[in-house]
C-alpha cells in the first residue's frame, strides 16, 4: 500500500510538473485517438456500446524509445464511455445499470532495461452529472436509433481516482514481427489484474509511442513514428481477474472473476498518413449477461 500511495501521489503532481516543465523546454509530441463502437463490430448496441479516448502526449523530446526516467514523457488522456444494458429505451431491472464515464488524467511513461512500463492516474466521473446518457440520446436521434430513457437506471454520481501500471517487453519475431507480453493492474473504478500479450506483423508501432485503449486493449499511437508505407497484421489477448467492479458491485450485479479479450486489427501506413481498423471480443462481465460481444475501432491520422 505504500508503494500505491507514493505512486498516486507522484502521478498527481504530473499535470501541474507538466505545465511548470514548459518554460524548461517542455513541449508537444504528439496525439493520438481511438474510436470504438459495437455498431462497427457486431452491430448489437449494448453493454461496452461506445468509447472514445484521445491522448497528448509532451516532453523534451521523442528519439524513438522510451526514456528512462519517470515523469519524462507525460501523456494527458481524456476518455467517455457509455456501458448500457440491452435495452436503452426500457431497461430490464435484471440487466446492467447505465455508465456515463468521463474521465481525466496523466500517464507516464518509461523504460527500465529492456522492460517499457506506464503508470498513470485518472479520475473517472460517472452517474447523471456526466450528461453523458444525453449524448448518446442525441447521436440516436441522428441516425433514428431507439431513445435513451435510463432515467432512474444509471449507477450513482461518483469520482473515482483510478491508478494503472502496466509492464511489457517487446521481443522480435522474423525479420518484420514483434511480440509483446504485458502485465497491468489496475485500481479504482474498476480493481484488476491482467496479463497477456501482443504480436505485430509489419511495421505498425515503429519508432512510435504506443498507447493502450481501456476497454479493448487495442493499441494506438501517440507519437507517429517512422514505419514505412504498408499493411500491418495485430492480434492480442489478455485474461484479466477482477476483484471489484463499481460499475456493476453498488448496482447488485454480480461480477464476473475472469475476463478474457481476443483482438485483431489492419494498419495501413499511407504516404500522408495512416488508418488503424481492429476488433475486439470481450467476455461476459457479469453472471446473468447471456454472451460476450464485439466491438469495432477505428484510428486515423492524417497529415494535409
């Protein structure tokens, strides 16, 4: 627990060292985003229904690797999630409550040796104050989707400060392959632990800071690198056990201990850019939740 508390203490002071270190050569890096939706895996609209997290990324500098020291490069990540049970317009009392997540936070990352590892801090808004269910309302209406009426049916207002250190190291494979295992804990809104692993066909990832989606474990970029033009092949998986779940626990919903996401995707490198398309299958979270589910992302970055 001391090593928690000096950890969340450090991280907290990341954001103000951040802005403080500007004068002193700080600058930014880079930017990265990831786009998921069901609507562009398996179509469903439920439970992990939509997320977006966009990331900046500042420092003294990129070379291409990880610095060795913590607090060096700082990524500043802002991340919404809508979690909503089958049925948005009449909610099933036997289903999951409603999440609208926002969250905030500061992650840095860096290298021991031969081992990259990330720490960060976050602070995950969730409940009506979020406005969150109002949102997504809005983009059904767009595209005459069913109401979201979960008046009543979404977890509590809440903050929850949630800490995230994960460990990884790449090893080659072939001339153009990598293989990458990782472990990650996580603490807050949701407490687990996960180990798993990553592989790349190509040249995806090269010369690049590579940053982890939350809710698929898909990777994107936050500094571009310098992979030449071409296609990428990436296949993940992780097993994670979960200890608690404050998206389902305060709610009565009994959590599943394991979860498991099998993920695929296609990189193309372009001339003036490049676009990231992958899916992900995520396990069942809770007992009474009949299957699993897949969910599609979607990166872009383009230069004009």
């Amino acid at each position: 627990m001391n090593i928690l508390r000096k950890l969340a203490t450090s991280l907290m002071f990341l954001s103000a060292a951040g802005a403080a270190a500007a004068a002193d050569g700080n600058r930014a890096l880079g930017w990265g985003s990831l786009f998921s939706n069901d609507a562009l895996g398996d179509g469903k609209d439920r439970w992990r229904s939509a997320a977006l997290v966009v990331s900046h990324v500042r420092g003294d500098g990129w070379t291409g690797q990880l610095p060795d020291r913590f607090g060096a490069l700082v990524e500043y990540r802002f991340r919404t999630e809508m979690i909503t049970p089958v049925n948005v317009a009449s909610p099933s009392a036997s289903d999951r409550r409603y999440v609208g997540a926002l969250s905030f936070g500061a992650h840095t990352h860096f290298q021991k040796g031969a081992t990259e590892m990330s720490a960060g801090l976050d602070f995950v808004f969730v409940g009506p104050q979020t406005n969150v269910d109002q949102l997504q309302d809005s983009f059904h209406g767009l595209f005459e989707s069913a109401s979201v009426n979960v008046d009543g049916f979404q977890v509590e207002n809440a903050v929850y400060p949630t800490l995230t250190f994960e460990a990884g190291r790449k090893f080659d494979v072939g001339a153009t392959g990598a293989l990458r295992p990782f472990v990650e804990v996580q603490a807050g809104a949701e407490t687990l632990a996960r180990i798993g692993a990553d592989v790349t066909f190509g040249s995806f990832g090269q010369g690049a800071l590579m940053l982890r989606d939350n809710p698929t474990g898909q990777r994107y970029s936050g500094i571009a690198g310098d992979a030449p033009l071409g296609t990428s092949l990436v296949l993940g998986g992780d097993v994670a056990y979960v200890a608690d779940s404050q998206y389902l626990d305060q709610a009565g919903i009994t959590h599943k201990d394991m979860r498991a996401r099998l993920r695929a995707g296609v990189h193309q490198q372009l001339r003036r850019g490049a676009v990231f398309y992958g899916v992900t299958y995520l396990s069942e979270e809770y007992d009474s939740q009949p299957e699993g589910q897949v969910v599609g992302s979607l990166s872009a970055r383009l230069k004009f």
